[in-house]
C-alpha cells in the first residue's frame, strides 16, 4: 500500500475509532469494584487510589486506540486482556469494542468470574507455567498489563512466547514493563519494596538489563497461586534484544513511561517481519 493509501488510510481509521470512542461515552464505563479483589483500592477508603484505577484502566485504552491507529489496523474482532484482575482494563474494552469478543484471562478465578458476571466478557482461566497455556484461541490484540512487571526471567521469557503464539495473522500485542523510571520512582516517590530488597533487583539490572526480587511476607501472600512473584526490571535494551530474536513477529513500537505515566510499553505483532 501505497504512502498516500496509507494517510487516507489513517485518517479513515481515526474517525471510525472516533465513533466507538462517542458510543464508549454514552454507554459509560461501570465502576463496580470486587469485593473478593486483595487489591480492591476502595478497601483502603483512599479517595485517590480508587481514582487512580479508573484512570489507569482508560489510559490503557489510550494506548491501545493509538497502537491501532498508528499501525493502520481495522478494530480487532478477538481481544484478550491478560491478566484482567477484576477488571482495570476489561471494564473499558467491552464498551468501546462493543461489537467485538472481549475474553478475560486470570490465573485467578475469582477475576475471571467478576468480568464475565460484570461485563459480559468471555472468560479464560490460565496457568502458572505459561508454556503450558492454550488459550484454544488466536486474538487480533492482547493487552498485557502489569504482568512481565512481577515474574522472574524464566517466566518472563515464557509469557512473551505465549503472547507471540496467541496473535492471529495480523495481531498485536501490547506490553507493559518496569523499566529505567521504575528505579527513580522507588528512589524518590514511593517504594515497590523496601530498599534492601529492591536493590537485589536494580544491582543485577544494572549488570545485564534485568533485575528480580521476590515479594516478601503480607505481599506474597497476595498472591498464593505462584510459587514466584515479585519485581522485575528490564531495561529498554535488554527487552528489545529479546524482542528482536523472534522473526516472526515485528516490533512495532517502545515507549518509556506510558502506562499511567510509569510503566514502559513494548509492541509486538503480526505478520513476520519478513512478510
């Protein structure tokens, strides 16, 4: 396709992804928490960190309509949001994509349940050992937030080679990652983890570009269902070289700090680079 068959191209698509977002306005967005969620923010009674959800679940709706938008892509029909906790994302993806299968992934159930009964998603349960995953199910976009932030490398790698493996001919999947801004967050805002321990995380990331730290005591226990789970660094270098190996999909894209203003974004998609 040629470059004036692609501007026509985008400017056809923003206005198609316009009306979605005005049909996304009318219908609004539910703001019905989990009650069973550890992580439910109105459990706190912390006006702010309730608003801080929302804000979270439409900024990844901002980075999802982007990607698309820049990548020439129509609306995917199949979506997947992994993992969707009880509903960040999911509670903004089933509105705007209302026309399209909006599918709900957790190692969890209690999430899976919540955005199935709450939002009408299609729901998905997954497994520890992601080479061990099938979602019986390719998908036009996959949104991964704040997954690869929390898993040693091993699991890292594996749930980059599910994402890969689950993308249809022309899928796209979006990641998200702690990266170089993590490091200043946790020296001067707040704190992922106490000093000490987030130190083991940032020496070895500083030596190789990728650094992890297990959860200790009333966070572990937030997450019973993994035998690790924790902190991971990974510098933009680091994940990039990564990304690059696997020719049969391209990156599309790398962003510092786009997440809510603090987590990295990385796009991966379909078809092969050499397509």
């Amino acid at each position: 396709m040629g470059g004036k068959s692609n501007l026509h191209r985008l400017f056809a698509l923003q206005e198609q992804y316009l009306a979605r977002y005005e049909s996304y306005l009318a219908h609004g967005v539910s703001a019905k928490l989990d009650l069973n969620d550890k992580e439910n923010p109105s459990a706190t009674n912390q006006a702010w960190m309730r608003y801080s959800y929302f804000e979270a679940g439409a900024d990844a709706l901002r980075i999802i309509v982007s990607v698309l938008i820049e990548g020439l892509r129509d609306v995917p029909q199949t979506i997947l949001d992994f993992p969707c906790g009880s509903g960040r994302v999911t509670r903004h993806l089933v509105p705007f994509f209302s026309q399209s299968r909006v599918f709900a992934c957790d190692l969890y159930d209690y999430h899976v349940k919540f955005c199935v009964d709450e939002f009408g998603a299609e729901g998905i349960m997954s497994r520890e050992n992601f080479d061990e995953v099938d979602f019986g199910q390719k998908f036009d976009l996959i949104f991964c937030g704040s997954l690869l932030t929390h898993l040693p490398e091993d699991l890292f790698q594996a749930a980059l080679r599910l994402l890969k493996r689950s993308l249809s001919e022309d899928g796209l999947a979006i990641v998200t990652l702690h990266g170089r801004y993590s490091k200043y967050l946790q020296q001067n805002i707040w704190k992922y983890l106490p000093d000490r321990l987030f130190r083991i995380a940032e020496a070895a990331a500083s030596q190789t570009g990728f650094g992890y730290v297990d959860y200790q005591s009333d966070d572990r226990a937030k997450f019973d269902q993994q035998a690790r789970y924790g902190i991971s660094l990974s510098l933009p270098h680091w994940t990039l070289r990564h990304a690059e190996q696997d020719y049969a999909t391209r990156v599309l894209g790398y962003t510092e700090r786009d997440w809510d203003s603090h987590q990295d974004v990385l796009v991966i998609g379909k078809p092969p680079i050499n397509d």
